[in-house]
C-alpha cells in the first residue's frame, strides 16, 4: 500500500515514520510512504498555497490551483481515493480504518489555515475524514494518526497477526489488562491467574475483563451523548 501526503510541512514525516513498527515495514518495503511539498505546485515567486476569503472574515484559506495539481501529478502512482483532513469529515473509526487499509493507496492532503477551497473536494471527489471534534492548527498530526491507524492493518506491517485479533475494536473485543515481569511491584501484583500456567482459565479471565472494559466504554459514550441531548435542549 502506498500512502502520498501533499502538505506544506513534509519534514514533519520523516521523523514519526522512520521509528516503530510503521517505521519499520516501510524500511520492509511493505508500505510506501512518501510526504510532498505542496509549495511545489505553485507558479508564483513567493510559492504562495494561500489567499483570503471571498466574502471577507480572519485568516487565509488554501488555494485550489497547487492542491488539484499536486494530487493530480500523483495520481499515474498512486490509484487511491483522496482524503482530505477536515474537522468536520467523517468520523475516523477502526471500521473506517480497516477500509481504507483494502485500498492500493491514499493520497492524503493536509489543510492549514482556515481549511482549503471547497472547489478541491468537488474536483478530486475527496472524502473528508476527521479524528475527532477539536480543531487543531493543522492536517499533518491527523494525517500522521490516520496513516498508522490504517497502515498497522495492511498485512505483513505487524509483525504477529496475533496481535491485531486481540487489539480493542477487533471483532467487538476491547483489549484487556496486560501485565510483564515483575511479578509484584510496589507491592502491586500481577493477578495470580495469569501465572497458574491454565491457558483455558486465562482465557476466560481475559475475556471477562475485556467484556466489563467494553461496559466501561459503553458507559462512557452514553455519558457523551447525554450530555449532548441535554445541551440541544438548552
Ligand atoms: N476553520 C476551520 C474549521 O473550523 O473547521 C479550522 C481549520 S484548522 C485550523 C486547519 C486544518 O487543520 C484543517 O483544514 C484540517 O486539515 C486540519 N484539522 C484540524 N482539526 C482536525 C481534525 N479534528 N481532524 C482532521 N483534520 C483537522
């Protein structure tokens, strides 16, 4: 799978992608990641990406013109849908992820400012994707959480596919309490099952906890959505 990201920030990548287990399968050759400068796409001096507003407020916003043809200068490599980070985009989920990890590639453009002309998403039928509701200064964190979300699933990058099947959000698992030497700490011991040595009573041990981590959870987001209800009917 191949991941291109147009941003104006390309140094930002090199750092985060080269550790860890991302870091490693692109070494592997098993993913392509590959970060471009968007202020090569310009044709003026100054490499200007952005310009006011029509119709006038603060800020500047990203022009058309260089993003349409970075993605397009792209596009003979890589055949993948283009996503734009937005904060109002699509909600990104494991369920998102997983699709998007069945795709040849993504083509992933960061915005700046106050977001990039709504004619991009229009001409490059984009799909917008968010991680969250708060706004951050820029596309590139977001970019950097969706591209290791999806990588992590595009086989050959984890090393034990075991691990993925017992991660939280697989199936309608969630992860359980993990434990590693020492034994106790601080007078804090690990939970005595998991050194009986009796792989069906561990077994059931981490399901239970998993299942009442998921109540947790469920709680949680009811929790949320509460409060919004309650907040619509200020
Ligand atoms: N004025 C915009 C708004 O309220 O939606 C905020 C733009 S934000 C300062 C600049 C860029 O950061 C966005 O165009 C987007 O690429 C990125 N961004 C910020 N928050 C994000 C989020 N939660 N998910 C994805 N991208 C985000």
């Amino acid at each position: 799978m191949r991941f291109d990201v147009v941003t104006i920030f390309p140094a930002m990548f090199g750092p985060v992608f080269r550790q860890g287990v991302v870091g490693r399968a692109i070494e592997r050759g098993v993913i392509q990641l590959e970060a471009h400068d968007l202020r090569d796409h310009t044709h003026d001096r100054h490499r200007q990406v952005d310009d006011m507003p029509f119709g006038g407020g603060p800020g500047m916003v990203m022009k058309p013109e260089p993003v349409i043809e970075a993605v397009e200068s792209l596009r003979e490599a890589n055949r993948g849908p283009v996503i734009l980070l937005e904060p109002w985009g699509e909600r990104l989920d494991q369920e998102l992820a997983t699709e998007l990890s069945q795709e040849p590639g993504l083509i992933i453009v960061c915005g700046r400012y106050e977001g990039i002309d709504d004619r991009v998403r229009t001409a490059l039928q984009a799909r917008e994707i968010s991680i969250g509701d708060y706004v951050l200064s820029g596309g590139e964190i977001p970019a950097m959480v969706l591209i290791d979300a999806v990588a992590r699933l595009v086989p050959g990058v984890v090393g034990d596919p075991g691990s993925l099947a017992q991660d939280t959000f697989a199936d309608d698992k969630t992860g359980w309490p993990q434990f590693t030497r020492p034994a106790e700490y601080r007078g804090m011991k690990v939970p005595d099952v998991l050194l009986s040595g009796d792989h069906a009573r561990i077994n059931q041990w981490r399901l239970q906890q998993a299942q009442w981590r998921r109540q947790q959870a469920a709680q949680r987001k009811g929790f949320t959505r509460k409060t919004k209800e309650l907040e619509g009917k200020r």
